[in-house]
C-alpha cells in the first residue's frame, strides 16, 4: 500500500461528504458503492452506522471540480436522499495504520 500526497497531484481540495440514501435495498446500496468505486474523486467510501449511509473522502483540484462531482455522482442518483459536504481546511492529523 502506498499513500500519496494530493498535492503532489494538483487535486489540493479535501471535502467530507456525508450521503443519506432514501430506500436501503441492499440492491440500492450495492448500486450506489459500485457507483463510489468507479468514481475517480472518490478516494475512500464507508458505509456507516448512524444517521447517515455513507462517508465518502472526496479529492478534487477545487470547488468547481466538486460541483461537477456532485452534479454527476449525486444528484443524478434517484436513490441519494440527500447530502452534507465539509471542505477541509487543515489537515491535523494523518496516521493510516495497517492491521495484520
């Protein structure tokens, strides 16, 4: 496994996005991380406990970049009930560990 730095890459935005399905049919669900796994801005996707879905770790080189990831992988997916999106300002801290 390696890690990159996005910024090395040109794709310096880091936005946490948060995704409330409306019908959690394990088709749906399957459908919609299928759809994360082939989206290219979408560099981690967790299917969650809670209030919402999914947490998805975009990457993108800036805001107009997220815009047209959310217009393609959002709001044209009949499914997505509705969406949370935090910008990252500062990353505090970064330690991916492995387990064995």
């Amino acid at each position: 496994m390696s890690l990159l730095n996005s910024k090395a890459f040109s794709k310096s935005l880091t936005v946490v996005v948060t995704v409330e399905l409306d019908r959690k049919s394990l088709e749906l669900v399957n459908h919609f991380k299928l759809a994360m796994r082939a989206a290219n801005e979408v560099t981690q996707c967790y299917l969650v406990t809670g209030e919402v879905d999914f947490v998805l770790i975009v990457t993108v080189e800036d805001v107009e970049a997220f815009y047209i990831f959310v217009k393609k992988k959002l709001y044209n997916d009949p499914n997505v009930r509705k969406f949370k999106s935090m910008i990252n300002l500062d990353l505090v801290k970064f330690e991916p560990k492995t387990t064995v």
